[in-house]
C-alpha cells in the first residue's frame, strides 16, 4: 500500500520533480533531488509512464524474460532508484509513447497521445495533496526529443494551472499554487564541453567529442538561473541511476568520465527559473544573480521567520 503524500509536516518544504519515465529522475537532477531529502525536504518524485516501451539499453540485461516482463522490471528498479535517493515516487498511470521513427504515428491509447488537459488531471490532483512550493521539470523542447519529455512538460505546466484554480476539478482537493517552476538544464553542451575539455587537458580518454561534434555550438535557449552544488551527492546519483539496471548503456557519454574531474569543474546541476511568485527570486534572476537554492525566498515564508532579508 502507498502511503498518501500529504502526512508530513504541513510547514514543511517540498519539493516535486516531475519526469516522463522511470529513470529520468535519475539521469537529470538526481543529486539535487538526493541533497534535498538528506537536508530533510520532502521530496517527491511523479513518474508519468511506466517506461513500457523503452528498451533494453544494457545487453547484460537484455534477456526474453526481461524483456517479456518490461514494465514489472522497471517498476522494481525504480523502487530501488527511489530508496537510492531517499525520496517517494507515485507514478501516473501513463503508458509510455515509444520513440516513434519519422513519419510513424504515436501508439493508440499512450502517454503522449493524450490531450494535454485530461492528462494533466492525476497530476493536478497530486499537487492538491502534496501541495509543492517548488515544481521542476523539462523545458518545453522536453530536453530530449521523445514525444513523453515534450508531453511531461506540457502536462506540468497545465496541472500547475489547474491545481492552482478553484474553478478547474471542483471537489478533488484544495486548490494549492506552487511558488515556483524551474526547468532542469541537465545533460547541457556547456555541461559536456566543460568535462571533455577538462577530461582532454588531462590526457583522459574522453568519449564525448563525437557527440560534441555533431551539436552546434549555439547559445543555450534558456538562461541559466539556478546552480545547486550537489558533487557530495553524485555518488547517490550514480547508484540511482545503475539501480535501473536495463537503462544503463555500458559507456555511454554522460556516464564516463572520471567522477573526480566532473566535481572539480561542474559542481552543480543547474536550473532555469520560468515563473515565480517569490519577488526576490525573480529580481535575482533577471539581474543575472544565479540562486543557489530552490527554495531561495521562500525558506522564511515556511520555517516562519520574521523580517528575514
Ligand atoms: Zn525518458
């Protein structure tokens, strides 16, 4: 039995992270997810599909059972990422959209097929219950171009309208608007750049400059708001994401690379802050102050200070 989202600490700050597949939450801000739950945050993460159409990335795992038996293998790796990271996870019941090839058409029935309003239903309804001051999810793109990141995005944006609005699901919970949204920027050009450099003067093989090759150098669409240091969870991270044992593609880019070269010159993960309703957080942002937390304006509110500042 799950338990419900709401029996913490009413005061309590917390922190939902919204992603398209079991994994997801491990491969893009998982250290920053890690750090908040050690610091004592409620830390929730809502996974939308099961991951039923993903496939075997890792060819130790990919065996007839496996395969066969998809969607009962990546809900136990997720309860293994999730106890990794020290947070809760509820998933939404979507069904994962596959990559379609170009041309193909979505399946019936899946994730990314629906329309956006109904999807965003389970979700707004789960913001009402475990009431967030801060949401983080994909930018619009999805960060990725598999039609559940854009769909994840999309929906996050409307379940953050619709929780807020007494006039939208009337009788499914207390309306609760959340303080902040940001967009992950994990996985960046700046991010490879800056290790496969750093990997390059060293004379450690990097395997990142094909994948650099093919990425045109051009500014990133999203400022940057938001530097979380989070390098003395990048070990949790590993473990989270090594705990979904058939998405871990032995030697892929994001994973090689030496973990003491990533701490010395990437420290963070970092974040794009697309709307506040915290004043200071927005004035930094514009000013081109970076926040170093993304409860930034928000702890006095919460923890009941006066005249913080
Ligand atoms: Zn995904």
């Amino acid at each position: 039995m799950e338990v419900p989202v709401s029996t913490r600490h009413p005061d309590a700050l917390r922190l939902l992270s919204v992603h398209a597949h079991p994994d997801d939450e491990s491969s893009k801000g998982a250290a920053t997810l890690a750090r908040y739950a050690a610091e004592g945050v409620d830390v929730l993460v809502a996974t939308c599909t099961g991951g039923e159409r993903g496939s075997v990335l890792n060819p130790a795992m990919d065996r007839p059972e496996v395969r066969a038996d998809i969607a009962r293998v990546r809900r136990e790796e997720m309860a293994a990422a999730r106890e990794i990271l020290g947070v809760r996870q509820r998933f939404l019941g979507f069904v994962d959209s596959g990559m379609p090839g170009p041309g193909e058409p979505l399946p019936e029935g899946c994730f990314a097929a629906r329309p956006v309003e109904l999807a965003a239903a389970p979700l707004a309804a789960l913001i009402r219950e475990f009431r967030p001051q801060v949401v983080v999810t994909y930018d619009e793109t999805g960060g990725y171009p598999h039609p559940d990141h854009v769909m994840t995005h999309q929906v996050t944006v409307a379940a953050v309208e619709a929780a807020a609005d007494p006039q939208r699901h009337p009788g499914q919970g207390e309306p609760w608007q959340g303080s902040k949204l940001y967009y992950h920027l994990a996985l960046s050009r700046a991010w490879f750049q800056a290790l496969h450099t750093a990997m390059t003067e060293r004379g450690v093989p990097s395997g990142m400059g094909e994948l650099l090759a093919g990425w045109p150098d051009t500014p990133p669409a999203l400022a940057t708001t938001t530097r979380i240091a989070c390098a003395e969870q990048f070990a949790v991270r590993d473990a989270a994401m090594l705990a979904h044992a058939t998405q871990v593609q032995p030697g892929v880019a994001f994973m090689a690379h030496p973990r003491d070269i990533e701490r010395e010159v990437w420290p963070t993960e970092d974040y794009h802050l697309a709307r506040s309703l915290v004043p200071e957080a927005g004035a930094a942002a514009a000013a081109g102050g970076i926040e170093t937390d993304l409860f930034a304006g928000l702890r006095a509110e919460v923890e009941g200070e006066v005249g913080a500042g």
